[in-house]
C-alpha cells in the first residue's frame, strides 16, 4: 500500500525562514523552519491524509527517521551514544519524567545520522580535527594566557582533546575561553588564509561568549556540496552550521549536547560517551551523472538513494517500508501492486513492507530511504 506523508515544520530558533519554503515555491511564514519529520517516532510521528499519523499504522516500529533540515545558524554541537550506552542511560534515568530537563536520554537507542546536502553550500563541523592541524591554527591567533593554556592542554599527554573539552565546558575558563574568542574573531576578519578560523569567529558572532565556539575551533569544517553526504557515528562531535540537507538516522531523540546552546550540557555524560579520536570525517559524493547514488552508511538501520529521473522511468527495487521524499520536479510513485501517487516537493510517499519493487516517473529528484541491509 502506498500512503502520501506530511508534517508541520518545527520551529527551533536555528531554522531558517526561507530554505524549506524556498524549496517547497510557497511563501515563507516568517518563522524559523527548522525541520520537517517524516516517521513515527512519537515526538512528531507524520501526518495520513486521513487525519491520523504514521505511528497508528506502524506501531512505531520503523527503524529510521528521515528529515529535511534547514539550519540558519548554528545548531548545538552535539554527540550521540552507541546503543549499549542508550541503553545504560535510559536504565540509569527511568525514574526521571520524560520532560525532565536533567534527562539526557529519551529512548534506548542510538543515533547514527546521514546528511546529504540540498543546498549548493551546506556548512558543518564534523569530527574533532587532528591535533597537529589545530596547533598549526591556533599559531594564527594572538599569543595570549588563554591561547597558551589551550596548547599546552592539546600538547599533553592521556586525552588531551577530552581534557580541552572538559576544561573549556566546564565552568572555570571563563576568561580564556573569552579572551581565545576575542583572539579567533580578530584572526577571522583579518584575511583569507584560515578558512576554518572564518567560520568559528561566524559562529562566535551568533553565540557571544559560549564556550562552544572554542570547542568549535578543535573541530573540523567541512563544506558540502549539493547531493554530497557526511556520515556521523556515535561517538562523533558534529554541529550543522547551515544550509538545507535531507537527514536521516535511527529513530531516536538521544542528543548530549557540547556547545552552542542554552540548554543545559552534562559535561560528565558528555565526555563518557565522545570518542576523542582525532581524524577527517570522509565526504560522500555522487559518482558522476548515474540516476542513483547510494551513500553506503555501516548501520542497519537505514539506507538512503538519490535518485534523479528525467523522463525515464526508474524501477527500484526495496525491502521493507520506504519512504520517497520529492526534493525537485514532477514525480510520479508506482508500486509493484499497482497503487499510485504524485509526491510534491516537500513530501513523502510511504510505501509498506508488502510492496518489492517502486516505479519512479516524471522528472525530478527524490530520496528514497529504506532499512538498511
């Protein structure tokens, strides 16, 4: 059976007022638009066009959750547990209410994600960069106490990256976490040379004074390009900074948070569950023209396809219930019993376990998610 999903964008202060209407050809509300959920997680299960919602008729089983996202500034930097910790956690606090503001778990499971970029320029932090890099940029910044406890602290020995994050989140660095923001605003307007120092001093200017804008500056910065996709394990450090992208993960709302934010962050909890392992974050990218692209992800959880179809039909076979969202054009779904339905940009069609095979037609562009293999 074949179902058409919507939902009513959330109005997080990140969101952006115009990328979701700009895709969507409708105009903006004026309010942020920050995401659109298409799933039945029950913090915002999707809508039937007969009223109801998604979870009355998957009982809340699906494994994924996918998402548009359209950030205009910067979202909390942010890590998310493996599902052996989630489920520690969920134990540890199941005596808490789940409004609880001291909750930092909402399920048992964890979160892997995919970020594929609709925008031409989709701005990120990913990962916490080499530490050899990150002293190479801090050489650009005026050599003040607070730069110089920063290096020593990245120069040490253990886990010096979780020694740093530990040190500049929890409370006693107010000075030199301001005085290093002074020093990486005026490093990032004084030219073109650090493109990374660019983007923090940015950061610094939407979050004044928060600590997360130094944790920022340990942090990788990648730009994707559009259909280009980033993967985020559990345990990854990662902050969307702006931009309109599809998102997908597992369904779950596990979110501890390190940065960029007024809500409240458990510096312990935090680091239990940061993998302080330095590195670059591989980018995935289409291979060249192909109607489809696949962003392989090592989860099972989810699997995600673009698909780009130009007057020719695209037959695709699936296993489990899919989601097609439109994101371009006229597409038209078919499935393999026969049902039918036109998807608007903006929208899903939601297909059961039951259908093998989807025929796409019309032209346009659509992402097509599906439980991983």
């Amino acid at each position: 059976m074949l179902r058409s999903l919507t939902n009513v964008p959330r109005d997080y202060a990140w969101g952006s007022p115009s990328l979701l209407a700009e895709l969507e050809g409708r105009t903006p509300t004026g309010a942020p638009e920050a995401e659109v959920w298409f799933g039945d997680h029950p913090g915002d299960p999707a809508d039937l066009p007969d009223g109801g919602t998604l979870d009355t008729v998957t009982g809340g089983t699906l494994p994924y959750l996918l998402k548009l996202l359209a950030a205009a500034r910067p979202l909390s930097i942010q890590v998310h547990p493996t599902r052996e910790q989630a489920q520690d956690g969920w134990a540890r606090e199941s005596a808490l209410p789940l409004d609880d503001p001291r909750r930092n778990y909402r399920d048992a499971n964890h979160k892997p994600e995919l970020i594929v970029a609709l925008s031409d320029r989709f701005e990120s932090l990913s990962g916490l960069r080499p530490i050899a890099d990150t002293l190479r940029l801090l050489e650009a910044l005026e050599d003040g106490p607070g730069v110089r406890s920063l290096r020593e602290r990245l120069s040490g020995e253990g886990d010096p990256l979780g020694d740093a994050i530990g040190w500049l989140l929890g409370g006693g660095a107010q000075e030199e976490v301001a005085e290093i923001i002074g020093a990486v605003a005026a490093a990032g307007a004084a030219g073109e040379e650090f493109p990374a120092l660019r983007a923090v001093a940015a950061i610094a200017e939407s979050s004044p004074g928060d600590p997360g804008v130094v944790v920022a500056l340990l942090m990788n910065h990648l730009v994707l390009r559009r259909g280009e996709g980033v993967f985020l394990r559990a345990g990854l450090l990662h902050a969307y900074l702006s931009g309109l992208g599809v998102e997908i993960m597992a369904a779950s709302d596990n979110v501890l948070r390190g940065g960029l934010t007024p809500k409240r962050i458990d510096v312990p909890e935090l680091l239990a569950v940061l993998d302080t392992t330095p590195g670059e974050v591989p980018v995935l990218r289409p291979a060249g023209d192909e109607a489809v692209t696949t962003y392989p992800v090592p989860v099972p959880d989810f699997a995600l396809r673009r698909v780009r179809i130009d007057d020719t039909a695209v037959t695709l076979d699936v296993s489990g219930p899919t989601m097609v969202l439109a994101t371009a054009g006229s597409v038209r779904v078919t499935a393999e019993s026969g049902a039918e339905v036109s998807v608007p940009i903006g929208t899903v069609a939601f297909a059961d376990a039951d259908e093998r095979s989807l025929t796409l037609s019309g032209a346009g562009e659509v992402f097509v998610a599906t439980p991983g293999r």
